[in-house]
C-alpha cells in the first residue's frame, strides 16, 4: 500500500495533541485537592523548589506539592505509560491482540504476593508482591518450556492457566483472612494513595527501559508481529520474544508492586493508537506511552474527586466500554 502524506504526518498533530493534554492533566493534578493551589503557584514551586519550613503557608503549599502530589502523579503517569507501553510489546511478541501486560500472569502473582502480606501481616508489601510477580513469571516460563518462545500459544496458555490458580488462592486468603479481607480487596483493585518519591523512582526508569527497548528494537518488532519469516530477515525470534517479555513482565512487576493491579490500560490503549496511525511501532510506541499516562492521570484524578475510588475501577470503567466499541465497529 503507497503511503499518503495524511497517513505520513497524522502522528505528528495526534503526538503534539497528547503531549499538551499531558501537560495540561499535569498541572491540574498539581493544582487540585484538599489545599487549593493555583496553578501559578504550582509552576512557582516547582522553579524555586521545595521550602524547608512548612509552617508558613508557602511552606505547606511546597510541601502538598513535592511531597504528595508530584510523587504521585509522576508514578501514575510512569505506570500507565509503562503499562501502554508493555502492552504494545506484548501483543507483538506474542501475536495476540488481546494480550496486555497482565497475560502471563505477572499481576495474579502480584496480587498473589500482597494478599499473603496483608493476611500474615508481613513487613515491605511491595517487596512481596513483586516476588510473587517475578514467581508468577518464573513458572510461566518454567511451563511454557523452549517451545514457548517459537510457539506464543503455549506461553499464553501457561500464563492463564498460572492466573486462574492464583486467583483461586487469592480467593481462598481473602476467606481466611477475616478483618484483612478489606485490605487485600483494596491493593487488589489498584491505588495511588501511598505513592511516594520511592514509587516513583521505581515505576519512572522502568518505563523509560520499556521505552528505549522498544524504540530501539522497532524494526523487530514489526517483522515478528507481521508473522513474516523473522529468521530469514536476519531476526533471532525466540531471543527476541524471550528478551523483550522477560523486560515488560519485570516492569509490569514493578507497576503492579507499588500500584496494585489496575487493568485495560495496556490493552486498550495500544488498540487505539494502531486504529489511529497504523501498525508502526516507531510510531504506535511513543503514541501509546502518551496516551497510557494521560488515561492514568485522568483515572487517579477522578479517583481523588471520588473519595479515593480505587483507580482500577475508573479504568475498567473506561477502557472496558471502549473495547467493547472497538470489538462492535470491527465486527
């Protein structure tokens, strides 16, 4: 198909469209909340950086700003970006435009982990539940075997087969539970209440890692997502997929750890972006990575106006409605 100049240049307005509701969802998420800021005052604090005295209003207004509200939309932004991001790569290395970054299973394990934490009251959460994550992963692949990586089925078949029995367990510790019932019902639904400058310096370099490797390895991935003989292309696919999976499940991992599992964002975002610019990745990447921290400011923004609404819900409410649009018109 001979490209037009509209297909050509349609990224260009669509990337400079995202990247001003970006900066505009930004400073709004900055501005708003319990304290009232101006968004003048924001970009104030932001240039003189933050105030050692919180005593004086100054003072508490630097402190809502760098201590609170920065640290958690940077960590939202980050996971629905890197969220995105994993997504594209998943359903290229995989083949599947239904797979997302919780396919293999990474999220159960997560979920897994937390929920053991929260029932047995043990210390470090977050470091719970990305073992469980990195558990989750290991058996996948431990299932899916050498074959797994030439054959994506088998892959996607071991991660959920690996889900559906972690979800049992979840259930199961969610009945033993008792009083924590409540606890591990919320981290399971996803949140960005506690984040802080440790989430963020997490979640920040994994997704820009998700960023350059895709970016870098573009090329690839339209080879192996076009079903094309990658070997004769001079493309190693089972080093490929084996790589690139093992780098998004980590991330996700990370994601999942310090946010708690919130769905549809890396699925139904990419879908968006392909519908829109075509199947590119030089293209369908940075677009992705711009429209997941966008849906995801938006969704922790409206789950802040809802009395802390875990920030799942608000995805799920969002993205599912949409797929479910996209799976209409293309029927």
């Amino acid at each position: 198909m001979v490209k037009t100049s509209r297909d050509k240049f349609r990224p260009i307005p669509i990337g400079l469209f995202l990247v001003v509701a970006l900066g505009g969802a930004l400073g709004f998420s900055l501005a708003s909340g319990d304290v009232p800021i101006s968004l003048r005052e924001v970009l104030s604090i932001l240039a003189t950086g933050p105030l050692k005295n919180a005593a004086s209003p100054e003072g508490l207004a630097s402190a809502v700003v760098w201590q609170v509200r920065l640290p958690r939309a940077l960590t939202a932004l980050a996971t629905g970006a890197g969220l995105a991001g994993c997504g594209v790569l998943f359903q290229a290395l995989l083949m599947n435009p239904l797979a997302e970054p919780y396919t293999l299973g990474v999220a159960s394990g997560a979920a897994f982990g937390a929920a053991a934490a929260i029932s047995f009251q043990l210390p470090f959460l977050t470091f719970w539940a990305f073992a469980g994550s990195l558990g989750a992963l290991g058996v996948v692949l431990l299932l899916g075997g050498r074959g797994a990586l030439r054959e994506p089925t088998r892959m996607i078949l071991a991660g959920v087969v690996v889900g559906s029995i972690l979800s049992a367990a979840i259930a199961l510790l969610k009945a033993l539970s008792g009083q924590m019932m409540a606890a591990i019902v919320l981290w399971i639904m996803g949140s960005f209440s506690g984040s802080d400058w440790t989430s963020t310096v997490w979640c920040l370099p994994a997704a820009i890692c998700v960023a350059g490797l895709g970016l870098g390895l573009h090329r690839d991935l339209d080879i192996v997502s076009s079903g094309s003989p990658a070997l004769f292309l001079g493309v190693d696919e089972p080093r490929l997929r084996f790589g690139l999976l093992l780098a998004s499940s980590l991330a996700t991992a990370v994601f999942v750890s310090f946010s708690g599992v919130v769905g549809f964002v890396g699925l139904v975002v990419p879908h968006l972006v392909r519908i829109s610019v075509g199947p590119n990745h030089i293209r369908v990447l940075p677009l992705s990575f711009l429209g997941g921290g966008l849906l995801m400011l938006m969704a922790d923004q409206m789950a802040r106006g809802l009395a802390e609404l875990p920030v799942g819900v608000i995805t799920a409410l969002i993205g599912g409605p949409i797929f479910c649009l996209l799976l209409w018109r293309r029927a």
